[in-house]
C-alpha cells in the first residue's frame, strides 16, 4: 500500500486512541492539515511529548503529475482521509511516497 510521508506536529485530542495533527507539503510547497487518529498515521505508540515526529497516510497514486518527479495521489482511496479542508488530491514529490505492507 502506499502511503505518504507527513509530519506529525501536535496532539490535539485525548479521546481513545489519541489524536494528532498532521502536515503534509506538496510539490509546489504549500502545506496541508489533516486531523486523524494515532493508529492511522503512525505504527508507533505516540504521545504529546514525542511529537513533532514523522509519519504517514495512506493513499493512491493517481498518476504522474507534471515528468518532474512529482505524482498526484488521493488520500481519500483507501481510507476515505481528506485535509481539514476536505482536500484529497495532492501533487506531491515522488521522493515523498513509502510502500507499506
């Protein structure tokens, strides 16, 4: 599965099992927030006081974006995650996507 990297800044919630905020910058450097549950964006126990750290979200890749090493991916397939602006599609550096089992 693919997934990609983000950056886990703050927890924001306590309710079970935990709740982060997360960053993901695209290609063209703008940042984006997602708000999501410990277990989805990370395999390790998180606390507040172990963050910032990294992390990842799931995802699909799309298709090449721009042949400038660049992939547009949705976050929506395949745990139906989207940004706090309720953005899914993202042109990202391909540098960025990790293949999980």
């Amino acid at each position: 599965m693919w997934n990609v990297q983000v950056t886990i800044r703050r927890w924001t919630s306590d309710d079970l099992p935990g709740w982060v905020e997360c960053e993901l910058e695209d290609a063209s450097g703008r940042r984006h927030f997602f708000e999501e549950k410990t277990p989805v964006v990370s395999d390790r126990t998180l606390s507040a006081d172990l963050l910032p750290c990294a992390g990842y979200i799931a995802c699909t890749v799309v298709g090449d974006a721009d042949g400038r090493g660049a992939v547009e991916i949705d976050t929506r397939d395949p745990w139906g995650i989207a940004s706090v602006e309720g953005e899914s599609r993202f042109t990202v550096p391909r540098g960025s996507l990790i293949h999980l089992a």
